[in-house]
C-alpha cells in the first residue's frame, strides 16, 4: 500500500458480466458465484466471511448501497481431491435491481471487507471503473487485476473523481502550507465561493494560465478541493465538539440542518469553483465574456461571447456568437445547454468527467454539443473519443478568432 496512490483504497478486483443464473430469480434463487481461478486469486483458499458493501451505481440517478456479510468457503472442503469454491451472498436490494450483462466488481480494499459493485453495462460509470482499473475485455467469467505497480496510479483529479463517485472519501496527504493558508479562515467559517477560488489560484504559483490553460484549471480546482476539505474538516470538528443540545435536550433538528447544510455546500461549490476558474483563464487571455446572463425563456447560459450585449442585438452576426456551459459533471444535466442561447446553434460544453460512455459523447454531437475537456482528462476517453473532444486550448484559440 502507498499513501496517496490506488493501492491505498484496493488491493486487488476480480470482473465479469453478471449472467441471467446469477440475477433472475425465475432462473435461479443461488445468491452466490461460482470462484473461478480469477476470484481465487483475489481471496485466497481459507474459508473467511467478509464485512461487504454492495452498491448498485446506475450513474444518472442516485445509487443504491447496502451492507451486508459475504462468505467465501470451499463447498467441497471435506472432498480429498477437489474444490468448489463459491462467493455467497443474503439477497438484498443491489442484487435486486442487477441485471444480466451488468458489470460486477468484486474489490478488496485494506482492512475494510469487500465492495461488491454492480453498474449498467456501456454506462459512463462502467468506463470509469475500467479505466481506473485498467480493464479491457469483460467476459462472464472473472478476470482478476491486482493493483501492482503498472496500475498503482497516482490518486490525480480523475481518479478522486471515480473514487468518491463509489462513495470513497480520498484521504489528503497531510500540507502544512494549507494550514498556513487556511488560518484567516479557522474562527470565521468559508469565505465566499468567488473569494475561496481566488485564493486556490493565489496558491498555485505552478500553474499558468496563458502557457498552460488546461494544466492551470486542474491544478486551481484540485487546490481549491484540497483547501475546502481541510477548512470543512476543521469547522465540523469544531461544530461536534460544541454538540448539538437544547434546552438540556439533544437537538435532532439542529443536527439534520447542520448535516443538510454541509450536504448542499458540498454539492454548489465545485459548480462554482468550476465557473470562477474558467473565467478567471478568460479574463488572463483578454476573451471578451459575460457570465451567467438572462437569454431567451429566462435562461442563463454560463458564457456567452463576446458579451450579452452582442448576442442580444440582432445584426450582430450568429457566426461570431458562441456559448458556453459549464459543468463539473454531465449525466444528463448536459441536455441542459440545448435549451439556452437559441440564437447560437452550436453548443459547447466543458466538463471534468472522465470517462464519459460512447453512447452519451454521440449523443451529445448528434445534437451539435461540441465536448470540451482539460488535456489530462482526455486519456480517460476510447481512441475514439478523443479524435472529437476539445481541449480548453482548443477552445480559446477558436473564441479568440470571432473576437
């Protein structure tokens, strides 16, 4: 295990597609699966039961999670000569909603059981679990991928995104300069969101938004991430510490605010980080902009160039008008962009998804989206992909020559 790299959240993962045996109950009621060679690799030859969590991540709705014990035993150990090792399971409500040719990973992870996740097959989720783990082919049978050095890869913007999208928290290597940075901040709470990218950018002296736009917008949004953690982590502590009483009585609704509070901050902030970032490699480069004004049907386009003022007059040409969304993520919260500047015929989209499926990126160029994304996201899409998605440097030079 090394701090900091994929080896610290999983050992190893055995794949395959679920058949019909393993998941309709008309078919067979069995709550296990048969341990090939692959899984025997993953779990070794001694009978153990295992703490696991199982998880059915459809992707474009929220999923499902479910603990639950695992056991892993040998039903022929009393036979002198042969093994039948298999994987059960009680039935619960991930197994339920699988489907067969869905992918199944069975994921060890250090000290803390088994995840036993189950995604639709071709789903964006499915792309990234196979890109994190470097899975190629898929058949029905387990294949097993332990994470050694060729795919202990570094924990980067991409694979934390994946990781907290299966519900793990990526631990921050501990930076004494963040404490130092945060300190102003310690008694007061968050600054606003436009002041706390300001001070990600101010504390990325790497980064370089002319030479290297698209290196600069990760390196600002994994520093403002790093920043917002170590700050939400502080005033947290400090919040239980305080506890949550009434009146001598413990306060419940208190603690649902406070949690419902830290829930929706989490949520907002990286839309707006992403936003202030972006328009803070605009204004370094002198693009002409406006943010967030009023179109047709009281839509906000997130950029609108050269400005709302040109897009509003109706001799300015259509050809020297462009529009841009921005969102952290897609799912289908990309169709969004269709709806907004209707003058503007071409959408473009900017996203820090990696992975994003085949099916969705054709979707979004059958309804003329062009995809945009920083270069270091790009090695997470098929060959194919790639050959259509822009860069942030793409994109610059192309709003630069209609201004």
């Amino acid at each position: 295990m090394r701090k900091g790299f994929l080896s610290q959240y999983f050992e190893g993962v055995a794949v395959k597609r679920l058949t019909s045996v393993e998941v309709d109950a008309q078919v067979s009621n069995q709550h296990e699966f048969n341990g090939s060679r692959a899984l025997r690799r993953l779990l070794g030859d001694e009978r153990r039961t295992y703490r696991g969590r199982f998880l059915w991540l459809p992707g474009d709705t929220e999923g499902i999670s479910q603990e639950g014990r695992v056991t892993w035993y040998d039903a022929r150990e009393a036979h002198p000569s042969r093994s039948e090792f298999r994987l059960y399971f009680n039935r619960n409500s991930v197994m339920d909603r699988a489907q067969a040719n869905d992918l199944l990973m069975v994921a060890s992870r250090p000290s803390q059981g088994l995840y036993l996740i189950v995604v639709p097959a071709g789903s964006t989720l499915e792309g990234q679990l196979r890109w994190l783990f470097g899975v190629t082919d898929v058949g029905e049978q387990f294949d097993y991928l332990p994470i050694e050095r060729g795919r202990d890869l570094e924990v980067d913007f991409a694979i934390r995104y994946i990781l907290e999208e299966i519900g793990i928290e990526v631990d921050e290597i501990d930076d004494a300069m963040l404490e130092a940075v945060l300190e102003p901040y310690l008694e007061h709470g968050f600054p606003t969101t436009t002041e706390f990218s300001a001070l990600a950018r101010k504390t990325s002296p790497d980064a370089s938004p002319i030479e290297a736009p698209d290196d600069a917008l990760l390196m600002w949004m994994e520093r403002e991430e790093k920043l917002f953690k170590r700050l939400e982590r502080h005033l947290i502590l400090e919040r239980l510490r305080n506890g949550f009483l009434s009146n001598a009585d413990v306060d419940v609704d208190g603690f649902l605010r406070f949690s419902l509070s830290v829930h929706n901050r989490r949520k907002s902030r990286v839309g707006n980080a992403l936003e202030n970032h972006v328009e803070a490699i605009f204004r370094s480069h002198g693009i002409r902009y406006s943010r967030a004004q009023v179109t047709e049907n009281k839509s906000r386009p997130d950029f609108i160039f050269p400005s709302i003022e040109n897009y509003r007059d109706p001799l300015y040409p259509m050809s020297s008008l462009t529009m841009l969304g921005v969102k952290s993520t897609c799912k289908d919260r990309w169709r969004q962009v269709l709806a907004e500047a209707a003058r503007i015929e071409r959408k473009h989209l900017l996203t820090l998804e990696p992975s994003i499926s085949e099916s969705q990126t054709m979707e979004m160029a059958s309804n003329n989206v062009q995809l945009i994304l920083p270069h270091k996201l790009h090695g997470t899409y098929s060959s194919r992909q790639q050959q259509s998605i822009w860069t942030v440097r793409t994109f610059l030079a192309m709003v630069r020559s209609r201004q």
